[in-house]
C-alpha cells in the first residue's frame, strides 16, 4: 500500500546515507577527532533521520525536508570534524 512504499523509499533514502555516517563516525574515532562538532553533527544525523522515518511515511511535506537538511547538516559535520 501508501505507507508501505512510503517506508520503503525512507529506508531506501536512509542507505544512501548510512554508510558514509558510519565510516564518517569510525574515521573521526580512529583519527581521534571526537570533539564538539563530531559529538553534534552524530547525534544531529541520528535523531534527524529518528524524526525523518515518520515524517515520510505520514507524507508531512515541509517538515520532512526540513528535518532531512538538519541531518544532512550532522553529516556535513562530522565529514568537516576530519578536517579541523
């Protein structure tokens, strides 16, 4: 049904991004760059893609968008966290 595809091309959308969080993460440990902006930018990304899920599947437009730049932003920081 709706929500049935609607979840499906959430978690679609969220293995694109997954993986470049999780090797994102494990770099800044490994490079021991676990500051501020790692610690933020995480649980941005986290709790983002947390609010995301539902948002999507209930088809609440704005928001939605709004809520997948925040956790976009989370990853932008951890991503900038290796550079600084």
């Amino acid at each position: 049904g709706v929500l049935a595809g609607r979840l499906r091309r959430a978690q679609d959308n969220l293995f694109e991004t997954l993986p470049l969080f999780a090797a994102a993460v494990l770099l800044a440990a490994v490079a021991d760059k676990s500051g501020p902006l790692t610690f933020w930018g995480a649980h941005l990304y986290f709790f983002g893609r947390l609010l995301y899920v539902p948002l999507y599947a209930l088809g609440v437009p704005y928001i939605r968008s709004l809520v997948w730049l925040v956790a976009t932003g989370g990853l932008v920081m951890v991503i900038a966290a290796l550079f600084v």
